[in-house]
C-alpha cells in the first residue's frame, strides 16, 4: 500500500512543513531514505490517522480494478509494525477500494511467507525475497539504486501497459 | 489463532450458555460446524471483545516458544473478515506471546497466499492450498472428516513430539 497505492510522500510533506514552515518537494529527497528525507518520519508514522489520511497515487486504484479482471490480486501490506496502522489501512481500502475483499487483503511484518507469481513493490528488503516476477515501484527513495533483477516501473500507467497490453 | 492457538469453543460455549442458560460440552458439537453448533456464533466474532477474550489452548504457547529455537514461525490468522478483530488479535499475541514480534505476524483473509514450508490450522479450506507439510488441528468440527493427505494432530503435545523429537 505505502508508496504503491498510497502517496506516503505527500503526507510526509505536508506534516514537516506544518511542524518546520519548509516546503520539501519529491525531488530534494531522491536517494534518501523516508527517515532521512523527513526527520519526523518516525514520529508521523505512529501518529493515529496517518495511514487513513494517504492520498492515493495516481491510477492505482482504476488500474487495480482493471487487473481484477484478469489477476487474483491480493493487496499484501506491512503494517503490523504500527499497530494502530491495521484499523486504519481497512478503513482506506474500504474507502477507496470497496472493490477489495476481505479474502484479498493481507497486512503482515515480514513479507518473505508471500506466494504469488507478481509482486509489485518499492522496496528491495521485500521484492529481494519473493520468488516470482518482482517490479519495483519508483519512488524517491530507490531511485539511485540499480534496480538488479527486478524491472523498474514508473508509475501504474507504465504497469497497466505491460500487465494488460 | 482461532482453534489452533486460541480456544474459540471455550468463548462461544460460555456467551451461549448465558444467553441461553444451556451448557453446550465440546463432545456434543463433534461434526458440527461452529456456526451449527452455536447458532448465534456469527453474531458472537463479530462483537467487540469476543477475540481478546479467548484463553489459550494448552500447551500451544510454550511449544511455539520451543519451535521458535529450530524454525522460523508465523503466526497467520484469518482477521480481515472481522475487522474488529485485528487490534483484538494483535492485543492477545501482545498479552498471551509476547516473544512473538510485528515481523512474524500476518493477518489476512485467504491463506492461499502464504509461502512456508508446514502449516497447522484446524480448517480444510486452508490446509488444501498449501503445497508443504500440513497438519490438521484437531477440533470438534473437523473431527469426523477424513484427514486425506494432511497429517491429523490431537493438540500441541503431539505437535511437539512431531516437530521437536
């Protein structure tokens, strides 16, 4: 969800520009890590009605409703690590995802007892484990690195042309 | 969680004895679907405080305390068709298995997803997707079925003598 579906850089940005008046756009903070890039990062992440208020990015939601068609799609996200995150994270996909079942969605630690044959994410520590086709998702904080055997897509328009071409 | 680690039959015997005045014994229910022998059971896991309030089952949390010496557990459990369970479930690990951290902990709806080498869960429905080893929990409501190629378990000691000889 977090950096796939879900704009976390957008709710990043707005809180360390209410708590410090500075403005930080998407591209002062390529190749930085979230918790670099927002001091607070920490902080926010804790805070009660920080996952509820993510934007989401644009297109994943149509894209995701698209790919139903022809996937079994299972919106797998880490959450388990901010308790008060699981609440949250049901009541955004409820909101802008009423299309997402129950039996689709997954909120863990660890995301190596993941099986499926594509996983879609933007972090290596979870893609580097998975056994099947893997994309990383562009966001600021992978951009520097080489993508190694995972493909590198920028954005869910790049992702609806090679999933349903 | 539910029938493996926490004892659901213990929660739905008692609200129906006091909404019904009747003692159900676990004997009596054999064969029956939880919702056929208590049927008011779905209105029960949907209610606040019906998954933080099940004891453990015996023996089952100081064996997966012992399993966690030789292999690298998790804990899966069905929540998201309840999304009130989720803070409950993750508040009973907290109480009950504390030496269980965030990483090792998925709460989903489908078990299809899930990659490991063993499972042990009390339903068919989840046992039948796994490609590893599976063990059948045994319980009251699977009892009088046929284990097929699962391996049937009659509770945590003989659990710990299959996994830890």
């Amino acid at each position: 969800m977090d950096g796939v579906l879900a704009d976390v850089y957008a709710i990043f940005a707005d809180w360390h520009e209410r708590d410090t008046g500075i403005r930080k756009q998407k591209e002062e903070v390529v190749g930085m890590r979230e918790f670099e890039a927002f001091p607070d990062a920490r902080k926010y992440v804790f805070t009660p009605g920080f996952f509820r208020a993510l934007p989401p990015i644009e297109h994943g939601i149509e894209t995701v409703r698209s790919l139903m068609q022809r996937y079994d799609v299972f919106i797998v996200s880490a959450a388990t690590e901010f308790p008060q995150s699981v609440g949250e994270k049901l009541a955004w996909l409820n909101e802008h995802m009423p299309f997402i079942s129950w039996q689709q969605v997954v909120l863990c630690g660890s995301k190596k007892i993941v099986k499926a044959d594509i996983m879609i994410d933007d972090h290596f520590k979870n893609l580097d484990y998975f056994d099947g086709q893997t994309y990383l998702f562009d966001q600021p904080h992978n951009r520097l690195a080489e993508a190694g055997r995972h493909t590198r897509v920028r954005g869910w328009s790049e992702l609806n042309a090679i999933l349903l071409p």
